[in-house]
C-alpha cells in the first residue's frame, strides 16, 4: 500500500483493470484518472462495462488485473479496508433504491448519522444545503413515491 497523494495527484487511477465474467471479458486493460474537484462520465452502449467499471473502483467487484489508487493508496490491495473505502465513493445505482418508508430528508441523513457519527442537527444541516443546490429544498419532507424520477435520481445523488 502506498502513501497519500501529493497536491495534483488523481483523487482516483486505474492502471491497467482487468474483470472478467466466465469467459465474458468485461473490461480490457483500462486506465483512467480522475482530477480532484472534477466530474467524470463515464458513456458507452448497453453491457460495455461502465457499471462494472464503478463497482471495481467501489470494491463491490474484484478486479482480476490491474490495479486501482483512491488518494494514492492502492485499494486493490488484498489489505485495503474495504468499508472505508465505501465510506469515501458513493455510487448511484440505476435503481436508486431509496427508502419508501423514510422521507428524502430522512434517506439523505441515515448514512452520516449510522455511518460516519454525524449528529442530527449536523447531518440534516448538510443535507438541506445539498437539497437546496440540486433544487430540492422544498421535498425534504416528500416520500419518494411522491417525486419524480428525476427528483429521485437527485436525492440518490446527494445521499
């Protein structure tokens, strides 16, 4: 395992990954880097491995070669801490999977409260900032079957 990255360093570098499903090669010697503070996207037909792509870099998938750097160090490496690499990368599944029984303030809020011991004051804090950016300051008290898909999608992003 490596140190941390330097100023300028990507924040995430593949080298090389390789993913393979039975005899379905999936993903074929790919490399990226990610700047800090930047957006990527990643574009490609139906099956191309984009999302396999994001589950290796998320450790939901083993990667079979290659390896991966989050903030310089290696988390392909059999000793990397899985969770706290989860805890760092959130992934928006097709399926946003929010829950119908709790609000979309209460959605957002579970994870920084269960996960990284925000208060509810603080977590609820951040989130209606977040809301507000993406436009959805008003639906913090909705359920998700009451939004649009596209409500939807945003509330999976900000949780």
């Amino acid at each position: 395992m490596s140190t941390a990255a330097a100023p300028g360093d990507p924040v995430l570098r593949m080298e090389a990954v390789r993913k393979s499903f039975g005899t379905s090669l999936v993903l074929r010697d790919v490399d990226l880097e990610v700047a800090p503070h930047t957006v990527t996207a990643l574009i490609g037909a139906s099956g191309s491995g984009k999302s396999t792509l994001l589950r290796c870099a998320n450790l939901l998938e083993e990667v079979d070669d290659g390896a991966i750097w989050l903030d310089g160090e290696e988390i392909t490496d059999p000793r990397a801490d899985a969770d706290a690499v989860r805890r760092r990368i959130g992934v928006v599944f097709q399926a946003y999977n929010l829950f119908p029984h709790l609000t979309v303030l209460q959605n957002i809020t579970l994870a920084p409260q269960r996960v990284h011991g925000l208060s509810r004051a603080e977590a609820e804090a951040q989130a209606r900032e977040l809301l507000e950016r993406l436009g959805l300051g008003a639906k913090a008290g909705e359920y998700p079957d009451r939004l649009s898909g596209g409500q939807q999608q945003r509330t999976a992003i900000v949780r």
